[in-house]
C-alpha cells in the first residue's frame, strides 16, 4: 500500500468530515442530525486526528498535511463549543462571592473616592457655602449651559406617571439607558488604560457636582430636586462601579503581582465581567426610574421613598452582602478553565 | 489541556485534548478589517430598516414606543451586537462568519460567553483615540495579532481555511516515467527526501521551465552523483522521476512504458516507506461507518 492508495481509501472519510463540518456549523442542519450521525462524527473526527498525527510516518505530501490541518481545525471548533450561561452558578456569583470581593476591593474605593470627592469639592466651590471661587460654577460649566439647565427645570414636573406627551417616558428612557449606560462603558473601557478611566471619572464628579452646586444657589432648586431625587442613587453608584471595573483591568497590568503582564490582564479580565453586568442593570433601573418617574408629577415623598429604596438595596447589597464574612471566595465559575 | 507551543509566522500550533496538535492561522487587523466592515454594515442597515418602521408607525401615534424601541435597540447593537452574536455562534459574528473568522481562546479552546462580550465592550478602547488606532498599534505588538479586548480576554482570531484536497500530485509526463526506469532499485529515499519531492512537485507547475531547473538544481546534483547518471540530466526531471517512484510507482505500474532497462519500474519491488511498511498502515484506526 502505498500514499496514493491511503490517500485513496481516506478521502471518502475526510470529505465525510467535511461535509459534516459544514452541517455542524448552522444549527438548523445541526439539529437535524440525529444521535447516531453526531457520534459518528467523533469517530470521523478521531480517524482525521490520526491521520495528522501519523502524517509525518504515512509521508503524506504537503498539501494534503495542511487540507488535514483546517479539517481537524474545524472539527475541534465543532466539537468544542462555546458554553453558555448557567443560571445556579451566576446567582452564586453575583449574590454571593461578588459583593464580598467588591467591600474589600481597593480600586472600588479608589474609584469611590474619586467620584464622589471630586463631586462634593465641585459642589462645595459652586454652592452658596460662602464660596470664596464665587464664579466657579460658571467658569466651569459656562453660560450657555448654566442658562440651558435653569430653563430645563423652570417649569415644574407635571407630567402624570408614564404619560406619553412631548417626550414619551419610554423614549426618555431609552434616551437615557443609551446616553448614560453609555458614558459608563465607556469609563470601563477607558479604565483600561487609566488615566483615561479617572479623567471620565473625575470629569463627571466635577461635572455633576458642579450642576448640583449651581442648581441650589437657584429658585429652580425645587423643580430640580424633584427630578433627580429618585434616580441618582442608582445612577451615580453605577458610575462608581463602571469606574472601579475599569480601574481594576488598568491596574492588573501595572501590579501583576508576580504574573506576567497578560496573564494578570486576564485573571482581572475573568473578575470584572459580573462587575459591568452588574452596572449595565443599574444603569438600566435609573434609566426606568428616570424616564418614568422623574419627570412626572408622582408626590416628592413617593420619590423620595423610591430613592431611600433604591440607598436601602445598594446598601444590602454592598454593605450588607458584602460584609466580610471568611467565606472563603472560591476561584470564579465563570473562569475559563 | 490544550495548550500552544511553537509558532511559525502566523501560523500557531494547538495541541488537542487528543493530544495531536495541529494548526492555525492567526488573523491579522486587515485580514479582520472585512468582517468588522460586513458586520457595520449590518448594523447600519438593521437601525435603518428599524427606523423606516419606526417612521411608519409614527402615523399611527406609535411614534413614542417606536422611538423608545429604536434607542434601545441602538445601545444594544452599538455595545453588545458582537458579543451576543460571539456567544451564541460560538466565536463568530455575522462578518466573520462570512470571512471564515473565529474567535477562540489563547490556547485554541471555545470562548465563553463572558469572554466574547468582554473583549467586545473593550472595543472602546481599541478604537481609542480614533480609527483603532490603538488596537492597531497592540496588534503590531504581540505575535497573535491581539489588540487590547482580546488581550484581557485572553483570545485571538483564527483563519478557518476551508482547503480542498487536491490529493498527491500526478506526473505523466513520459519522459519522467522512462528516467524512474533508470534509477537504481536499491536506493532507499527516507521521509525527509521523500516530503522535499512532494513539496517540489506541487510547486513545479507555476515555475517556468527555466526556474524549475534552477530550483531542482541544489537538490538534483548531489542525488545525480550519488546515482551515479550521466551528467545533463535533467535537474527537474531527476527529481520528478524519484517523486513518480516514491508516490506514483506502485499504483499504475502498467503506465510505466517498459524500457529496454533491465531495471522497469514494474520489477521494482515495494517501494520503501520509510518506517511505514503495510501492517503499519494498516494499524491506523479502523473506521466503522453505520449508516
């Protein structure tokens, strides 16, 4: 027996493999396969396996060894699929290991103090606390937007709960998951590289801060008040949280802590996923709240109680979940491997 | 475990759980750069079919959830339309899938889903400042053509070639089967010699006449004064005809026109195979085929 005649009697079972391989790939043609077709699969997958590994002996010609190089190649991506989510071990997760690795996280607290210190010194300087920077906010901000902000909030919120109008709560909404959700990402992202993630950070502390600081010297301070009472608990700690997930990829490849660079990266990589799902769907409820609550005419003390409800969950949840308890925190099932 | 050892150019070597390893082809930015413009074409041409509907139903005072519907859907597709599509199709997107991308991990496995929507948020910050300009410069940086999101990730994109096989490459010429007459029957060509022939005959095709006898030159030489023929012999027939006999011989013996040489083709024994005699062969995993 010689190459041509292996060749030969092995072509029927490679062109097997490909052909499956084409069926495997969509899912419609993979579901109608059967048991029996997916087992022989393996088998035609193990025979092409050993038939690389014996190329070198059969002295197979080159092209061939490469034909059998990508056939193996995409049976391996056939065999060896992607794993998708399982609900048990994300609830363990999230409620479990994450708010306890969170309370003790130090780049949750870095990013914590930035925000919010940066937000206070803005809204301090631009109050009416006897500022001695009496133009700080103005300076900051500008005319233009200043103006902008007091004639969005010179008429009272009278829309009644979820009313359509001018400005249906629904695009508001969505108007909002988009633009904030937005900005939050992109400070994860941004996180990456550092600077950039404390520059975002920081940015929307002062930013904020100083509207805030601005709004109270203002007659509009009711009206403004009312609007984001209910929505900023959520949406403000959303931004910490984006801030802290980036910051922790940004300083994963400076302090490695004996690993190398990427490998270090990654493990941080691993860590923050859970994070951003969980600032996406705070981003999400203060986009609901905002669009549909806020805006309306609902009683201040029903935003008010929404607000104290929303402190009451962050706080269980971070403070509470959190708290360290010895529970030994496993290595993530979330891992690759 | 799989896990990647060597790598040659931009090929990379996988080791399977089987334990045989074998190759793929790492995607470079601009081998990418077709699939991520078919995959923003998509998304452009979804959100503007969506907000033909979205103007359509306005006319019937549904303008407000259509709107709402459009933005919602905009943040999706902007942030998550290549995770969700990389968790779900295991490692390809729309465009990928078109350009035979996939993705998968360092060391040749499947991506998760936390993996595929990571390194795709992480999109931001390759496309930092503009233009990917700093995923190209991290792709320039590491030999796996990773830019940053796939660096965390701890992923990278691979060719899927679809080849087909050509098979061992036929010689008829007559010339070349006469010549094969001529060589000594005792002489043994090992696996290394042997895999030089195959990769000189497939190639030989595309040479011209003059580049083949350049080419073969190096190696036909020394073998001409080992086999002892006279000088001027064809440097590419020579080699041709030790590839007729290695590959060729024993399949078609009644091709070979006997020459008035004691030694025809068709008396030669066995072609050596190296290591691999016919129990060998034969050894190989039997495939038992239900239907």
């Amino acid at each position: 027996m010689n190459v041509t005649q292996l060749l030969e009697a092995r072509r029927k079972n490679w062109h097997e493999l490909d052909e499956m391989c084409a069926k495997m790939e969509s899912r419609r043609q993979r579901r109608r396969l059967g048991a029996k077709r997916i087992v022989q699969f393996g088998a035609l997958y193990r025979a092409a396996c050993a038939d690389l590994a014996l190329a070198d002996a059969y002295e197979l010609p080159p092209n061939t060894v490469h034909y059998l190089h990508q056939l193996v190649g995409r049976a391996h991506n056939q065999i060896y699929r992607s794993r998708t989510f399982r609900v048990s071990t994300w609830f363990h997760e999230a409620f479990m290991v994450l708010p306890q690795k969170l309370f003790l996280d130090r780049c949750m607290w870095l990013s914590f103090s930035i925000f919010w210190g940066t937000f206070l010194i803005a809204m301090f300087l631009s109050g009416h606390w006897a500022s001695p920077f009496p133009d700080f906010a103005e300076a900051l901000l500008g005319e233009g937007m200043l103006n902008q902000m007091k004639e969005m909030y010179a008429e009272p919120v009278t829309r009644s709960v979820g009313e359509g109008g001018g400005d249906g709560g629904g695009v508001a909404m969505a108007n909002y998951v988009h633009h904030n959700a937005g900005i939050g990402l992109n400070c994860f992202a941004g996180g990456l590289l550092v600077l950039p993630g404390i520059f975002i950070l920081a940015f929307n502390g002062t930013m904020l801060g100083a509207v805030f600081g601005y709004m109270s010297r203002q007659e509009e301070w009711d009206n403004f008040s009312r609007f984001v009472t209910a929505h900023g608990a959520f949406e403000l700690s959303a931004v910490v949280l984006s801030g802290a997930a980036g910051l922790k990829l940004g300083f994963s490849w400076i302090s490695t802590k004996g690993l190398s660079r990427s490998a270090s990266l990654r493990n941080a990589g691993k860590e923050v996923v859970p994070i951003m799902c969980i600032f996406v769907v705070m981003f999400v409820a203060a986009a609901m709240i905002e669009g549909f609550l806020s805006p309306s005419a609902a009683p201040y003390w029903s935003k008010k109680m929404v607000a104290i409800g929303s402190c009451a969950v962050l706080m269980f949840y971070f403070a509470v979940l959190g708290f360290p308890k010895g529970i030994v925190v496993k290595e993530s099932p979330l891992a690759t491997r | 475990m799989a896990q990647s050892t060597d790598q040659l150019d931009t090929h990379i070597q996988i080791v399977t759980p089987e334990n045989i390893a074998f190759r793929y082809q790492v995607a470079g930015p601009f081998r990418r750069l077709p699939a991520y413009a078919i995959d923003l074409a998509l998304r452009v041409a979804f959100s503007t079919a969506v907000i033909l509907v979205v103007v359509w139903i306005s006319d019937y005072g549904l303008g407000d959830i259509g709107e709402a519907v459009w933005l919602l859907l905009f943040f999706l597709l902007s942030w998550f339309y290549g995770g969700v599509f990389e968790a779900m199709w295991n490692g390809q997107t729309p465009g990928k899938r078109w350009t035979r991308l996939r993705v998968l991990t360092f060391d040749g496995q499947p991506i998760n889903a936390s993996q595929a929507v990571l390194r795709n948020v992480l999109r931001a910050v390759d496309a930092f400042p503009a233009l990917y300009v700093l995923g190209l410069i991290t792709t320039a940086m590491n030999d796996r053509y990773q830019r940053l999101g796939d660096l965390v990730c701890g992923t990278m994109v691979v060719v899927e070639e679809r080849k087909s096989l050509f098979g061992v490459t036929r010689i008829n010429e007559p010339e070349v089967i006469r010549l094969a007459g001529y060589l000594p029957a005792n002489y043994q060509i090992d696996r290394e010699l042997s895999r030089a022939l195959s990769a000189y005959v497939e190639r030989r095709k595309t040479f011209s006449p003059g580049r083949r006898a350049d080419v073969a030159r190096h190696l036909s030489e020394p073998l001409r004064v080992r086999l002892s023929l006279p000088q001027g012999t064809d440097p590419d027939l020579l080699l041709c005809a030790l590839y007729w006999r290695t590959y060729l011989a024993e399949v078609d013996p009644a091709a070979a026109p006997g020459p008035s040489s004691p030694q025809a083709p068709a008396a030669i024994p066995p072609v050596s195979m190296g290591v691999a005699n016919d129990d060998e062969i034969r050894l190989a995993p039997p495939i038992h085929l239900r239907r």
